[in-house]
C-alpha cells in the first residue's frame, strides 16, 4: 500500500518571524493608562489650578501660546500693539480655536451637536449643543450647555464670507465652551476682522464706510457703470434679477438687504 504524500497548498501557514517581532514590541498601553479620570471627573496627567471657592480656575488653564493680544483693541485706541500677551487683562486678549478645543478635551464631553436656525446667502445662525461629562463641579451629573452665534457677510472677512456655515458652527462652538468655563477671552472665530477706520471730520462714519454699499463701491473703484454692466449679465444669465435695478443711480440707492446679496455675488465674480 502506497503512503499518501501530502498535497500542496494545505497545512499550517509558516510564522512570520519579523511580523511577530514587530507585533510583540508594539505597546499601546501608555496613551490609555496615562488618559484616566478620577473620581472627580479630573485626568490624571494633568494638575488642575483652582479658584478659591474650590472650582477649576478654566481661564488659567489657558496656555499662552493659544493667546494672542487683540489688535482691534489696541488700534482702536492708538495704542501700540505689544508683543506678547504677559499683563493683558482678558478684554485685551484673543483665543485661538485651538485654545477652546483644548479646553474642551480638559473639561471631557460626549457629544456636540449642531442646529441651524438661519440659513440665506448673507446671514447663518447656528445653536450648538455639547454634552459635558459629569464632574465634582455639577455634582456628578451631565450637563447640557447651548450658546448660538452667527456669521454674515459685514462681520466676516476674505475667505470667511464663501464658509458662512462653517464660520458660524465654529463660532457658536468656541462661545458654547467659553460661556460654560467662564471664559471671557473671545476667541479669533468670533471677530470679524474689519480694519478699524477712524472717522474724520467731513468723511462717512465707520458705520457707512464698512456698509455692504460701500464695499461693493470699493470692489468697482467708484465705477457704477461697471456695477451695473455686471447686473445686466446677471440677468442674462438669470443668476439674479431685481426690478429696481433701473432705479438705482448709484451704489446708495441699492437696499442693504440686496446689496448684502451682491456683494457676495460680486466677491465670486469680480
């Protein structure tokens, strides 16, 4: 009787000695046992400052390098902008987005949710919602905190006027976390960054030179004919029609709500 060989293909998959290796000298330990909370809902690996009635002091747990002094502050005033943010009182500040976000993993929360409450071409509303897990300062229980902020074509600036939702879910984010740490840094998201323009005797108001007319008017170097030359090609393209359109003798006479729309339209074209 003749043995049977064996066939080809079957039996045991040889070990891959450095694949071993290599597995066994991966340790994934130290990021889990080094991220742990206490009783208190506190990480471990990180010592807290408190105030004195026992509470987490949130605004000092704000590392410097996520602060910034506020330029507009100081411009507004003719001040000189200095170069660190050592002795400036909260008001004088700014806070990166990174600086909340910090913040928010310290504090530890389950989930954020968003909800738009507007949403046009030049203005978005956004609720945020964060689940903040419990700890000893609300008694061992959850809490659900909710702020809301906007963005609008007048209190944002370049790329920030095409990512209104964008803007505005950050916002409401960045004052979400702030308002329920106390923080009273506003943080970079919430500024609208607009130079400051000092009125002069004679000259419009910073309220009407930043006025959506106004910017559409710098937009055209005064040329209203160039404005209007463009609307006509709106109109043939069907992207926006106006029946007033032939009143306007100049950039004043577009409604604010209208000329909110345009310049948008215009930043995309123009």
């Amino acid at each position: 009787m003749s043995e049977d060989k064996p066939k080809k293909g079957r039996g045991r998959p040889r070990k891959n000695p450095v694949s071993e290796e290599k597995a066994s000298s991966v340790d994934n330990s130290l990021g889990p046992n080094t991220f742990l909370r206490d009783d208190h809902g506190l990480l471990k690996n990180i010592q807290y400052t408190f105030a004195e009635d026992g509470s987490i002091d949130w605004r000092a747990m704000v590392k410097a390098e996520h602060l910034f002094p506020n330029r507009t502050w100081f411009e507004g005033r003719g001040e000189d902008i200095p170069n660190s943010v050592e002795g400036l009182k909260d008001h004088q500040l700014i806070i990166k987005l990174g600086g909340i976000k910090e913040l928010a993993r310290l504090r530890g929360f389950t989930s954020v949710s968003y909800y738009t409450e507007k949403c046009e071409a030049d203005h978005v509303a956004v609720n945020c919602t964060i689940d903040f897990i419990p700890n000893y300062e609300t008694a061992g229980a959850t809490v659900s905190f909710q702020d809301m902020a906007n963005a609008t074509l007048n209190n944002t600036h370049d790329f920030g006027q095409n990512y209104l939702e964008t803007m505005a879910c950050n916002r409401a984010f960045c004052r979400c976390v702030r308002n329920f740490l106390n923080i009273h840094i506003v943080s970079s998201d919430e500024v609208g960054k607009v130079t400051p323009i000092k009125a002069k005797s004679g000259s419009p108001s910073v309220k009407d030179a930043l006025s959506p007319q106004a910017m559409i008017k710098t937009h055209f170097n005064d040329d209203f004919e160039a404005f209007i030359t463009l609307l006509r090609r709106f109109w043939q393209q069907g992207t926006y029609k106006h029946e007033a359109v032939s009143s306007w003798n100049n950039f004043n006479d577009v409604p604010t709500k209208e000329a909110r729309v345009l310049l948008k339209m215009v930043k995309e074209t123009v």
